[in-house]
C-alpha cells in the first residue's frame, strides 16, 4: 500500500502511473473526463511530455474508430482497460468512515470482473483499519495520504472519478454533517453516496444518474458507478456541476437577504 507524505509536491500514486502535483498546487493532468475511453492513453502520452498536436490528431481517431467498432454506444464497462478511481476523504477513523463495508464491496468488486479501480484515501489523522491490509485485491489498489497541504488535498480529490462518502452508521443522513458532498460538489465531483443521503441535497435529488448510482447498498453503488458508460459519467460530472451553481446562488440569494434587512442603529 502506497504512503502519502505532506512535502509540498508530493505525488498522488497509484501503480504504473504518477501524478505530478504542480507548484501552484494543481495537477498537471486534466480531470479524469472520459474515465472509460482512452484516459489512460492521454495520462501516459502527457507524463512522457509527447504532446504533439499530431500525435493527438491520431489518438482521437483511434477513439473514433473504437466508438464505432462498439456500436457507438457508452463503450466498454466491466473489464474496461481504464483504472476507474474512488476517493475517500476526511480523517481515517472508524467512527466517521465505514471502512469495513466498503472495502469488502471493493473486494467483492473483484470477483465479478470490475478489478480495475484504484481507491485513494485523503486524511489528516488514523490510518486505515487492518480489515484493508486482510484483502488483497484492496490492498494492492490503495493508495494512502495523509496530513496533504490543501493545494495538494484538493488536487488529488479533483484527479479522481468518484467521491466515495462511505458515512459510519445514519446520524450523517439524519442529524450531522459531512464535508465529503460540499468538498465533491466544490470540486465537480461525482458521488457515490446512499438515496437517502442524495436526499438531503434538492440539487442532488433530482439528478437522473446520481440517482441511478444512488441506492441504501453501498456495495450496489459502487458497482452501478463503475459500470457507467461513457456518456452517463459525463452526464454525472455535469450533475455535479449543475449543483454546485445551484448551491451557490442559493448562498448569494441568502446573503443578500439577510444584507437588505439589516439596520443600522
């Protein structure tokens, strides 16, 4: 299991690929935007540093080719090339992450065929519990950092697929808060999270594949996630995005209000 330090710089790991942080604090890579269509091609092409615009004229025709070799369609799901990446965020403590469960969902994931995942854990404090060092299909796809700079805890968040919230037991549905939808959102990033969580947020609810991806089985979720095709994960990231603004505006409209009713005595 790959270790994370907090030197300013440091590189988010996972095997056979390394992402560079830059000195502003951002990845030199783009977000992961096609995750199930050549990602890994374009991640290796740029960490080479051939970037000729020749050499990207070929690739997308290649892509082309293969889109219409399938049908068209969403493209490939289960047994895809692509590493599909799951991120966790938050300090690593029982009590707050239901670590077991997902990383016997994650485990399980690898008897049916979806092996191609990466899960990245984001901490300040603890450590990941031995449950995950007991698994080796996990164990071999977990990639852990702790005490990150924000530039760098933010930039590895961004450089995943999915933000997993993975909440310890119902109080975070019913009577607490998390941090892990509002760090998702702020970032445009997909969540695997429960209905009823995805409940609480009215610019979450009403989105047809967060929904889709959204059930009380974490274990179903992370499958549906993996399984998306292409269009439904840009459709997602869109989602994302969409609430993001909404909650924005939605913080401005508030603000304002409490502005115009305040009096000065």
């Amino acid at each position: 299991m790959a270790r994370g330090n907090s030197t300013f710089g440091a590189l988010f790991r996972r095997p056979g690929v390394v992402y560079p942080i830059h000195p502003t604090g951002h990845l030199r890579l783009p977000r992961p935007k096609r995750p199930f269509a050549g990602q890994q091609q374009r991640w290796r092409r740029h960490l080479s540093g051939r970037e000729e615009e020749e050499e990207e004229e070929e690739e997308d025709e290649e892509e082309e080719e293969d889109e219409e070799a399938s049908g068209g369609g969403g493209g490939e799901s289960a047994g895809r090339e692509e590493d599909v990446v799951f991120v966790v965020q938050g300090n690593m403590q029982s009590h707050r992450r239901n670590y077991p469960e997902l990383t016997r969902c994650l485990e399980a994931m690898c008897s049916t065929g979806r092996d191609n995942y990466q899960l990245v854990a984001v901490g300040a404090r603890g450590d990941l519990p031995d449950d995950v060092r007991r698994m080796q299909c996990v164990e071999q796809r977990t990639t852990e950092w702790r005490h990150l700079e924000y530039p760098e805890f933010y930039a590895n968040i961004s450089a995943a697929h999915f933000v997993v919230t993975a909440a310890a037991g119902h109080d975070y549905e019913y009577d607490k808060a998390t941090s892990t939808v509002p760090t998702a959102l702020l970032l445009e990033r997909p969540l695997v999270i429960s209905s009823t969580l995805l409940d609480a947020y009215p610019c979450l609810r009403k989105s047809r594949v967060h929904s889709m991806v959204a059930n009380d089985d974490l274990c179903l979720n992370l499958q549906t996630a993996y399984d998306l095709t292409t269009e439904e994960y840009d459709e997602m990231e869109l989602e994302a995005r969409d609430c993001k603004l909404e909650m924005w505006r939605h913080a401005r409209e508030t603000v304002a209000g409490m502005a115009s009713g305040w009096t000065l005595d």
